[in-house]
C-alpha cells in the first residue's frame, strides 16, 4: 500500500475501465503508472508528457504556488506533491491533454487529484457514435446475440488468498480474477474482473430495453388501428 501523493492517506489498489490505480479514499486522487495510463492517452503522449517534466517546477496544490527543490510550500505550510514509489518531492507539474498533471520521471507515474482525473477521462472518451435506426426486421437477430447474458466469474481460494502471479497474499475483497484465478491490482490481466463471492445476474442492455419497448408499442399501435377499422367498417 502506498501513500496518497497529495494527503499521505494509504491508498488503495483499484480497477476500473480496464485500468489498475492506486486511489486515495479520503480526497479522491489516484496513482497511475506508465503502463496503465498509456492505454488512455496513448504511449507516445505520456513519453512526452515525462520529457516535458525535466527541470519543471512543481506546484502547491492548497495555494498554487510554484514550487523548486522543496518539500513543503513556503506559502501555506503544505506538503508539497510526492512520489508514493520513490517520495521525492515536489513533483513536477506538467500539462497532458489540458489537464495539469504531477509526474515522477524516475518511477515513471502519474498523480491526479479527483477532479484532474474526471476531466483527463472525459478528455480521453472517444465521441459519441449515433445509433443507426431501429428496425424491427433486426431485432429478433439482436435478441438471439443477448440471450447469453454474462456474469462475474468466480475463483477458488485457498485459505490464505494470495495472488498467482507474484505470490503476494491478499485481501480478496481488493483482488481480480481470470479464469477462475487470483490476481493482484499490479498483476491483474486485462479483462479480468474485481472478486465476488457470488455470481452477479446479468441484466439486459439499455439499447436492448428500448427496442423491446419499440416493438411491443408498434404492436399497440396496429392493434388499435385494427380496431378501428372494424368499428367504423
């Protein structure tokens, strides 16, 4: 467990759109390491995100003050940004994708308050796709695609849970799993899910409810134009 960059509050190891962070309960922020955030601003991006870093000034994050070669802000007293790997201090702040950002060249991460890390994901969303129109001609073929509805995996665990990877021992509540197998937050393959002791139903997609609510409101319609047509016949 390392600690939080900004509030030195112990965080923890977490997984969520595909990516493993570190992530502070007490003030949001989170710890990104260079494998990980690659995958969401792209490699050539964050290599130039950690060269832009040399020689930078940090920053205070209470009062903004710029900050060089000390670990505390002159200002307001506050820890200056450090590095939960290595603890150097104060971390440089450098822009990536219009979000400021603090890095730590040697140990090759990233550090986010909450709110930089909403707005670096927005920034990384890809646009919205329009959905192509709804047809009922589809929607028997759709409907045939989801009735394999998929769950959470579960894991055999043995009476110390450790991770198969590294061997370190664990808390299953903060582990992963891959085909039936435990991993760590660090050694987690993509595509593995948090643990559960139970198998978590699966529930049909938003798209899918609405084009089931589509077609049952197109047979209303009919329905009543038929009688209709008999009433006044």
């Amino acid at each position: 467990m390392q600690a939080c960059p900004y509030c030195q509050t112990t965080m923890r190891n977490t997984y969520a759109r595909g990516l493993v962070r570190d992530e502070c309960g007490a003030c949001g922020a989170a710890w990104f390491e260079e494998e990980m955030l690659a995958r969401v601003v792209g490699a050539p991006t964050l290599t130039a995100v950690f060269e832009q870093a040399k020689g930078k000034p940090g920053r205070c994050k209470g009062c903004e003050t710029s900050l060089q070669y000390v670990p505390g802000c002159p200002s307001c007293g506050r820890q200056a940004p450090t590095c939960p790997t290595c603890g150097s201090a104060p971390l440089p702040a450098v822009d990536l994708r219009d979000v400021t950002v603090d890095v730590c060249g040697k140990c090759r991460g990233v550090a986010l308050d909450g709110e930089e890390l909403a707005r670096l994901q927005k920034a990384a969303e890809p646009a919205p796709r329009e959905e192509p129109p709804i047809i009922a001609a589809d929607f028997e073929h759709e409907y045939d695609d989801r009735r394999s509805l998929s769950l959470l995996p579960k894991v055999r665990i043995g009476d110390e849970p450790a991770c198969v990877t590294c061997g370190r021992r664990m808390d299953v509540r903060y582990g992963f799993v891959w085909e039936e197998r435990l991993y760590c937050g660090s050694c987690a393959p993509e595509g593995s899910a948090p643990y559960t002791d139970e198998l978590t139903k699966a529930q049909p997609s938003e798209t899918y409810g609405r084009r089931a609510r589509h077609l049952n409101n197109s047979a209303a319609e009919s329905a009543v134009v038929w009688l209709l047509s008999k009433i006044f016949k």
